[in-house]
C-alpha cells in the first residue's frame, strides 16, 4: 500500500478519512507566478479500449469523449498515417464523438508502437490535470502533470503518453514516461514528467493518453502506507524548502525505505515542478515509527503558490 498526506493549511494537516489522503499546503512565502501552461485539460478519462480480435477483418472503434487520432493509433499499434487513409480522414481536428473508425490490422507489421508496453486491455479510472509546458534555457521543453486515480483500486505500472499536435491536427511529437509512485492508491494524485529535447516551434494542442495501468494485486503486498506530518515550508534562496515527518501506518510491517516527493503548484493549480527523495532506512522504520525528510525543489514561472506531499514505504531492498 501507499498514503499520501492529506489538504491543510501550514498547520499539521488533519487526514479527512481514516485512510491516507493527499496534503496540499501553501508555502509560508508566495509570489505570483506566471501561467506557463500552453493548455489546461480538464479531469479527462482514457476512452474504453475495443479488445482486437484474432481475426483478419478490421476492428471497429467508436469515437469518445477526449479520443484523438494519436491516443487511438497508440492503443491498437497502428500509425495515425494508417488511420486516416483507411477511413478517408484529411483533417484529424473534424472527429466527432459517436463517429465510426476501421482498425486496419496486418498492414503495417513493421509499424512500433511510440510506448513502453502494450496498452491495458481494459479501461481504468484516470483523471489528469494541472498540466503546463516549460522551455529550459537548452531549448528542450518540460511537459508536467498529475495523474489522479479514480478508481477504488490501488493500480500500478501507469504510463503516461503525451503528444503534441499542429494547427492542423497533425502530430508533431510525442513522448512516453511511467508515472513517478510506483503504486497510486484510490483517489491520490502522483506527478508525471515528459522531457521534449527537440520540441516542435510551435504547437497548437496537446493530448495526454494513459497508455497502461494495471490492479496491483500481489505487489501490494510489498508497501505500506506511510504519513508526512509535521510539515512545513520555508524559501531557500530561489528553492522551495518542505521539511516534515514520515511515519510508517503499517499495523505489522517495517519499511526499510522511504520515498518523498513533493509537487508545487501555481496558483491556477498548474504543476510548475516536482522532486523525488528516496530515504534508506537500513536499521527499518518500525509500525507508527517516524523518520524526518527535507525536499529543496525549484519551480517554473517563478516562486510556487502551492504544494503537496507523497510518501510510501517498502518492506524489502
């Protein structure tokens, strides 16, 4: 299992249920950030998979709410090249809910799906938000985001796609990543981060696909849910400083290691950045035991508005 801390002020945050909840605290010094957000999707769920069959006649697929040319070409394996040309599409921007697609199938066996695994054979509860892009000073360009479990089962193995799309519709770049917790518990947010070393000048849209996410079944067993307290937050030079407590909520278990990550916000909600800080616990962290942590982070567009913290323990090396 994991926890992550649930919403407060900088006092020490009060979970609202008896399992963990995600903590958002505002930093104790704020300024106004700069919206870097080429987009801002709503909570978006993945589009119900059609499981292909072992046939030679094309699949059918119908159109949903959030589905694009590129998010359905990633989950069949097939190029958006291929989709188009066999349903008579010349401008991706016109698709229309309800409206019918042919899967060709046995036309491009030497086509490589951009993804790290093949897709989840079947839907699973996402949302994502709070998603911003970021030019570094090398000119590559940060893709941030959240993924948010909707579901009532802890899920694991989650990887996120992102493309970009021109004026016309047409994809332009694209780029895979797992997401950073290894297992995201019922209703908890994890951040994701997609890095563009060559990103296109310019770009007219956006579409964020969970490509995988599966239960997590036996690998449950190996986690437990760990607790940030006594958290607080102070600049450090141009950083955000968090500093606080994790205390292990397993009624039997000891972790012997630690993962902290801590997310910040601007003030639209935007993730302008993220860190990830692993705590070695060789001697183990005992049930209700506690072990401090202290994350220094920098944010895009300035001094963050916002943050939230993650933890979650393993009981082996």
């Amino acid at each position: 299992m994991v926890a992550l801390t649930g919403c407060g002020e900088l006092e020490v945050a009060t979970p609202e249920t008896a399992t963990p909840s995600s903590t958002s605290r505002r930093p104790v010094a704020t300024t106004s950030p700069t919206q870097a957000a080429a987009e801002v999707p709503v909570f978006q769920m993945p589009p119900d998979t059609a499981t292909p069959t072992l046939s030679p006649t094309p699949i059918v697929y119908y159109i949903q709410s959030g589905d694009t040319l590129g998010s359905i070409a990633a989950q069949y394996g097939v190029s958006v090249q291929a989709l188009q040309a066999a349903n008579g599409i010349d401008n991706p921007l016109l698709l229309q809910i309800g409206q019918q697609l042919i899967i060709p199938t046995g036309v491009e066996e030497d086509y490589e799906a951009p993804s790290f695994l093949m897709p989840t054979p079947t839907p699973v509860p996402f949302g994502v938000r709070g998603v911003g892009f970021y030019e570094t000073p090398v000119g590559s360009m940060w893709c941030l985001g959240e993924v948010v479990n909707t579901g009532v089962d802890s899920l694991t193995n989650v990887i996120i796609q992102v493309t970009l799309f021109d004026s016309a519709g047409n994809p332009v770049a694209q780029g895979d990543t797992f997401l950073t917790t290894t297992i995201l518990p019922p209703s908890e947010r994890a951040p994701f981060g997609i890095l563009f070393l060559s990103p296109p000048a310019d770009f007219a849209s956006h579409q964020v696909t969970i490509l995988r996410g599966e239960a997590t079944g036996a690998l449950n067993e190996g986690y437990v849910p760990l607790f940030a307290e006594q958290v607080s937050s102070a600049p450090s030079g141009e950083q955000l400083e968090v500093t606080g407590m994790v205390r292990n909520g397993a009624p039997e278990q000891s972790v012997t290691q630690a993962m902290v990550i801590v997310t910040v916000y601007d003030a639209e909600g935007i993730v302008t950045g993220f860190r990830q800080q692993s705590i070695a616990l060789p001697d183990g962290l005992p049930p209700n035991g506690t072990t401090p942590f202290r994350v220094r982070l920098n944010a895009h567009g300035g001094f963050p508005a916002d943050f939230s913290v993650v933890a979650f323990g393993r009981t082996g090396g």
